[in-house]
C-alpha cells in the first residue's frame, strides 16, 4: 500500500490563532449579516416593482347633492351623474383685501369655520390646522389651500383675524382667514360646504358652526368630511389630501394625452 505525499507549499502563510476568528466575531457577523437580509427583505416586500405588495389607488367619493341626467356620448345617450360644486365666493381676508373664488382657481381646498373668540373647539380645530400646514410645507402640496371663514364677522375684524393668524404662525401666503358679511358667510356654509355656520344664542359664544374640515378638489367637488379636532380625523385628511394629489396628476395626464391625440 502506497503513501501519497504532498508537497508543502512554503509560500502559503500558516493560519495563526490571532487569524481566527473568534466566538464574538463570528457573533458579530452574524448580527450583521441579520440585519442586511431583514432591511433586504422589507425593500422586497414592500416594493411596487417587484409587486409582492400591491400600492392601491383608489378615486375618492364625490359628496354633496347629486343629479342623474342623460347625455349623448358616442352616439348613444347615456346615464351621467351631476355632482353639486361649491359655488363662488367673495370675502376678505385677514389683510383686508377681496379674496374670491378666482384666487383659489385650479387649487385643493381645505376648508373650515371657526372664530377668534370661540373657547370650545375652535383653538384645537386652529391647532390641527396649523399643524396639518406645517405637514404639508413642501413643493409637493403647492396646489392646496387653507379656508378658514369666522362665524363672527362683526368681531372678527381683517386686523382681528391677521392677530389670530400672526399667533397661529400661518403661513398667510397659503391659509387665508376669511370675513365677509354674516348673510353671505352662512349661506357659503351651509349651501356651499353644507356645513353649520350660524348665529345661535343658544350655542356658547353664541354661535354654531361644525368641527368638521372640508376637503375640496379643483373642480370645486366635495371630497371629504374629517373631524378636525382629533388626530384620528387629521391622519385621514391628510392620507386622502395625497391620494387626492395623485388623483389631479392623472387627470392631468390624460388631458393632455387628449389634448395631443386631437391635435
């Protein structure tokens, strides 16, 4: 029976202890090596061009009254459905200037109704407000605009409201504090975003108006009603101000691949 030798090869390095790994160091890599796949696995997961998940769009509702009529599309007449819009207004603001529905043309309304002197719901619903103002400062959401009306005109002079604004830190170049005459401010209210705005002896401070905020689309079609007074009711304003975004963009996009189709 043979023995097959080996040439040692003297130009390899012997291993010392030193080089071998230790327990730690192995523990080490493997910590490592964890979380490399964990963070790998949530991109993979979650990632909608490797479609593992799916990233729903989904239309928002049109609120409000609503008309069926027949139309001719096509050739053929056809069932459409008239969605009520949010009629045209004109107010002044807190710098004591017109402010009317052709300033906010081709821009995402969020709309509510409050007023300086109020100790009930108004400060939180200010406070949510400023907050949601201060989510939304980027490029990204140039196209929304803040509305809020005063209940109590009389009071709630344009130097009144810039105070309140001024306290608020509102960016004035986006949210608009608005007053106008009593009779043209509730009836924007209650026909315009069928909400409550009204005078109440009653109601403390004497007056009523809803805690609710509006959201209101670029065709002036409601699109939402939230509770402005609880974060709950803030966290879906904001979730459907963005899929509202998304929304317009795709609007956008088919107009003008209309509008080149017809050229």
């Amino acid at each position: 029976m043979g023995i097959e030798l080996r040439e040692l090869d003297l130009d390899q390095p012997a291993v010392s202890d030193g080089d071998r790994p230790t327990p730690a160091r192995w523990k080490k890599r493997a910590v490592l090596g964890g979380i490399a796949v964990f963070v790998l696995s949530l991109f993979v997961f979650f990632s909608p061009l490797l479609g593992l998940v799916k990233h729903n769009f989904v239309f928002l509702p049109k609120l409000g009254p609503k008309e069926t009529v027949l139309v001719e599309r096509d050739g053929k007449m056809v069932v459409d459905t008239i969605y009520a819009t949010v009629p045209p207004f004109s107010f002044i603001d807190q710098f004591g200037r017109p402010f009317t529905d052709k300033h906010v043309e081709g821009k995402i309304l969020v709309v509510d109704f409050f007023f300086t002197r109020c100790t009930t719901i108004c400060p939180k619903m200010s406070v949510q407000m400023q907050q949601l103002q201060l989510k939304l400062n980027d490029e990204a959401f140039d196209d929304v605009v803040f509305l809020s009306h005063t209940v109590d005109p009389e009071h709630d002079t344009p130097e009144v409201l810039n105070a309140y604004a001024r306290k608020l830190q509102a960016d004035t170049a986006r949210w608009k504090f608005l007053t106008g005459s009593k009779a043209d401010i509730y009836l924007q209210g209650s026909e315009g975003y069928y909400l409550a705005a009204k005078e109440d002896v009653m109601a403390e401070g004497g007056f009523l108006h809803s805690e609710k905020f509006v959201l209101v689309d670029k065709d002036r079609h409601i699109r939402g009603y939230y509770d402005g007074t609880t974060a709950e009711g803030m966290n879906a304003l904001a979730a459907d101000l963005k899929m509202l975004l998304k929304e317009e963009r795709i609007k956008a996009a088919e107009a003008e691949r209309a509008r080149r189709r017809n050229d």
